[in-house]
C-alpha cells in the first residue's frame, strides 16, 4: 500500500457525527464533520484544519462532505458569533485564521450550484463582521486576539502548557495570557513571529484572508453598490498591507502597531500576499522562497534559537500549500513543481518507513518532525488534503 490508497481508504475514518454532545465538552453540530485524525488526538473540528483537508475531500468525490462541513461552520457562526478554534466550549474564546470564504469558493468553483450565490455572501459576510468587530485595530487592519476575561488569562493554569511547549517564561499577567491565546487563533502555535506578544501585531496571513474575503464579498454581491464598497475595503486594505509590512526588500512582515515597526522574522505568512493578489513582486517572492524552502520542504520560519515547532526545520501542510499557491498566482509553475514533488517525496518516504501520514516532517532531512512541542499525530487531514491537491497538480 501506498500513501495515496492508504488516504483513498482511511480519510472517511475522519468524519464523525455529534448531534448531541457525547461529553461536556464538545458542542454537538447538525451535520457529520471532519476532523484532522481518524484516532487518539484531535478528534474535534478544527478550523483552518478543514480547509486544506478539503482538497483531498473534493479531488475525491466527497462533495456532500465539504458542505456538511460549511454548514457546520455556518451554524457556529450564528450560534456563536464566530467560527470557533474548533468544536469544543474551552475554544469558544478564540477562532482560527479565517479561510471560510476560501472553502466556499473552492466548492463553488468545483460545483457552482452547491451553493447559490447570495447565500454565500450572506453566510461570508456574517463571518466577516466577527473579524471587523472584535478583531480589528486603530489602523483600520486585524489582529489574533481572544474573548477571556483579564482574570482568566492571567491564571497560572493558562502558562503552563506554553512553558512546558516553548521553555520560555513569561510574568503571569493578563496581557502575556491573551498574547498567547492570541498566538493559539493564528494556528500557528507557538513561533517567533509574535515575540509572544501576539496581540500588539497586525499579521500578514489574517489581512490577507481578510483581502480574500473582500475580494470574494465583492464578487458574491447582489447589487453593484454593495460589490463596490467592499472592493473599495479590500484596495484600503491593500494599500494599509503595503504602506505598513512591505520591507525594504519587498517581503511582508507582521507589523507591530504598539510600537509602529514591522516584525523581522520570515514565516511562510509571507507567501500570502502573493497568493492573495496583494502583491505581485516576484524578486521579494523569490527572497521569501530561498529563506524558506530547503531539501524536502519549505519550513515554517526562521528560527530566533528558541523552541517553538511552527519554525525551522519544521514542514506543515499549510506552508508548503501557501508556497505552492503563491507560485502558481505568479505564474512560476516550475517552482510550483519543485515544491509539489518535494512534498510528494517526503510524504511518501515517510510512508514507506511508518505506514502511517503525520502532522509535520523535517525539511531539512525528509524524516519525522525535528522539534515537537508535543508528539506529531498520525493521519492528518492537511497532510492528505494537500498530498491530493499537490499529486493532482503534478498529473
């Protein structure tokens, strides 16, 4: 058995059913959902998880499972105000990167009739307005934040996982806890982008994704004065992006707006703008990818020196998916390529050595993850999803 029939026979494993909650926990759904592991870990919806799991889901004929789970994330949306970290009461305080206008796009462009277009723009725009709400900062751009009470942030309790995952130490106060309940929304947690100050900063990916879905609202709208005030947000939006994190170099950086500086940590965020449309310089494209990509992958970021697993030589779907789109939106289908077999390569390779995908590989020399802040799971949705998209594209 190879990789490819091993997800061909096991990613229906990852699609579980909750329409009342089996423990006090989890918040039941109306619809089966997928979650990013067939066992053991994980075994909740998760947000930005679903997202590129979806690409396997649709290359394979589970239409039916992307809706389901588009529904469920509309459900949430009207019952909670937001799209949740995933399906569980202690991550109602948080959501994840958005990628919900994406999902709906990519059915909609596979099945154009899955969903009518003024119901998507209606179940978008309902996510939209949590980010402009409760996400959004003085210079008009968004940040990762959370919904606790300064008394719970400021709990030991919520320390002590981020002490025992990246060595570091920090005063117990109110602001470093919702900095790192901050750094859990972004998804990518923990890394050296935030200093672990994640709530001073304007990050790249959130702005980008909320460009998209602009973009999207203004493409989804059902009169030309809606569609034009929101293409309007998306170019302000744009023109914020590039007056505030486009270095000298050209690469965007997570831009501090309590001390009006841009971060100076390279992270596969920075493939976003690229991907989104929001810029088109290939020479800070290839600045960004010669940082990043190494032997068997691209990496999550440079590393400070310091434990986080969101950093080098660490692998993840998304970063390496992210690239890859990147690439593709210039144009540069021989770095789309390159990237794709790489992931192919090492997938397979660990394939054959476990028999089982995993959450993250090490770039650097094709094996298992290279610093974990906690064990990889087994048969990660992302991993599959963007094993098919990457395997289709190399057809």
């Amino acid at each position: 058995m190879n990789a490819k029939e091993f997800i061909l026979g096991n990613i229906d494993k990852t699609t579980k059913y909750s329409r009342e909650s089996m423990d006090e926990t989890l918040i039941a759904l109306p619809y089966p959902y997928t979650t990013p592991c067939i066992g053991e870990a994980f075994q909740e919806m998760y947000y930005w998880d679903t997202y590129f799991t979806h690409k396997c889901l649709l290359l394979t004929g589970r239409k039916q499972q992307v809706l389901n789970n588009i529904k469920n994330f509309s459900y949430m949306v009207k019952k909670f105000g937001k799209i949740p970290n995933g399906n569980r009461t202690y991550y109602l305080n948080r959501s994840q990167p958005p990628f919900f206008g994406l999902m709906i796009a990519d059915l909609c462009e596979k099945f154009p009739s899955s969903i009518a277009k003024e119901e998507r723009f209606s179940m978008l725009e309902e996510e939209y307005k949590f980010w402009q709400k409760k996400r959004i900062t003085e210079n008009g751009l968004n940040r990762y934040y959370s919904e606790m009470s300064d008394e719970d942030c400021a709990k030991d309790s919520w320390f002590v996982g981020f002490e025992e995952r990246t060595g570091i130490y920090l005063p117990h106060t109110a602001e470093n806890g919702r900095s790192i309940a901050a750094e859990c929304e972004s998804g990518m947690d923990f890394s050296p982008r935030f200093k672990s100050a994640c709530i001073r900063y304007n990050p790249v990916d959130l702005n980008c994704l909320l460009y998209a879905d602009e973009m999207l609202l203004s493409a989804w709208a059902s009169d030309s004065k809606t569609a034009g005030a929101y293409r309007e947000k998306a170019e302000k939006r744009k023109e914020k992006m590039i007056g505030l994190m486009r270095g000298k170099d050209g690469v965007f950086y997570d831009y501090d707006f309590v001390s009006q500086k841009r971060g100076d940590v390279v992270s596969f965020a920075a493939f976003y703008p690229f991907a989104a449309g929001v810029s088109r310089d290939e020479k800070a494209f290839e600045k960004v990818l010669l940082a990043l990509e190494r032997k068997h992958g691209v990496v999550a970021s440079l590393s400070d020196g310091k434990k986080y697993q969101w950093t080098e030589p660490n692998s993840w779907a998304p970063g390496n998916y992210m690239a890859f789109a990147a690439a593709l939106k210039l144009g540069r289908e021989e770095d789309a390529r390159r990237i794709a077999q790489k992931y192919i390569a090492a997938t397979d390779g660990i394939f054959a050595r476990t028999g089982e995908l995993w959450e993250k590989y090490n770039a650097e020399t094709g094996g298992m993850d290279g610093l974990g802040e906690y064990a990889a799971p087994k048969m990660l949705g992302w991993t599959a999803g963007v094993y098919f998209a990457f395997s289709e594209f190399l057809k």
